[in-house]
C-alpha cells in the first residue's frame, strides 16, 4: 500500500472515530508541520503553541474533509492560517507588502527553470528576512518541494497570486544577497553561484 493510500485510510478510520488512527495522523504531519510552521514564524515556543492549535483544529474539523487523499495539503492549509493569524496579531508583518495590486504586478517567473542548489541550502537563514506572504510560498515550494498548483490551494490563494508572491520572495532573497554582498566576500561567491 502506497503511503498515500495509507495516509487516506487513517483518514477514513479518523473520521470514523478510530482514536489509534488520529494519532498515527497526527504523527505523521508533526514534524514536518512544526517545520513549515517554524520557518514562517521563527520562534520555537511560538511554532510549538501554533502546532497545538493546528492539532486541535485538525481533531475538531477532521470529520468534514471530504477529500481524505488531500488531508496534507488540508493539514498544511490550517497551518498556514494559524501561523498568518499569530503573527499578524504580534504585529510581525513589518516587511509585508499589503498591496495585492503590487504583488500581482510583479512579473511571474516560469516554474519549469531549475533553481540553484545554493539558494535552497542558504534558505532557511535568508528566509526570516522575507515577508510571510511570499516566506510560506518559498518554503512550501523549495523545503517542501510542492508544485506551485498544490502550493496555491493550500494557501487558499490563486495560481497566478502564488506565482508573484513567489518571483517577489526570490526578488527579496537577491537583496538580501546583495546586502550581505557588501559586508563579505563570501556573499559574493555565493551570489555569482545563484546566479548561475
């Protein structure tokens, strides 16, 4: 049985009351969860208490997912709104950029181009300087290597609003680059490496 097979029928029996298969649910998605989660927010006791709420949330609508074979993407859904929910509400939001319309302009660069390994290996350190919009997009994309389609669906956004958050978040990872550029040499061979 595939895992995905597998994971549906824990769904299935969850929904059904079985307690045993919430668990082994619940055990499935903790890590990567607190991961996704941690990488958004940057806190450990802050990723720990939204990782309580997300497991909460999960216990108490698991019986209306429709779809079990999509309880991940579901599971990463309700992550990302209580992850966006704590950190609007502890004012974090001081990078974002709150006009859709410029996010929208910005152009949408094509998924199909492979990306630097560099830049994925420096992602977590460069990534808490990205606001949290396009940070989930990043993280969800490149460290949970999710297709831009999956990616918009579990954010509840758009296709194209995935897109632009993405082109914008690798616009703010070059700055950051850039900056870094000025202080050490070494940024600037890591540089020339993403850029190649």
């Amino acid at each position: 049985m595939t895992a995905l097979k597998q994971e549906t029928w824990r769904v299935l029996r969850a929904q059904s009351g079985d307690q045993e298969a919430l668990d082994e649910l619940l055990e499935a998605v903790q890590e990567p969860l607190y991961r996704y989660i941690f990488r958004l927010v940057g806190e450990r006791t802050l990723a720990e208490d939204i990782l309580q709420e997300v497991f909460i949330r999960i216990y108490r609508k698991l019986r209306w997912l429709r779809e079990p074979e999509l309880f991940r993407p579901w599971a990463y859904r309700i992550a990302s709104r209580e992850a966006f929910k704590h950190l609007k509400r502890e004012r974090r939001w001081r990078e974002e950029v709150r006009d859709e319309a410029t996010l929208e302009a910005i152009p949408a660069q094509s998924t199909e181009k492979s990306y630097a390994p560099e830049l994925i290996e420096h992602l977590p350190s460069l990534i808490e300087r990205v606001s949290p919009a396009s940070r989930a997009v990043l993280i969800l994309h490149y460290l949970h290597e999710m297709p831009l389609a999956e990616v918009a669906a579990v954010l509840g956004i758009a296709l194209g609003t995935a897109k632009s958050r993405l082109a914008y978040g690798l616009q703010s990872l070059r700055s950051v680059i850039r900056e870094q550029e000025d202080g050490s040499g070494s940024a600037k061979d890591e540089r020339q490496k993403i850029r190649s």
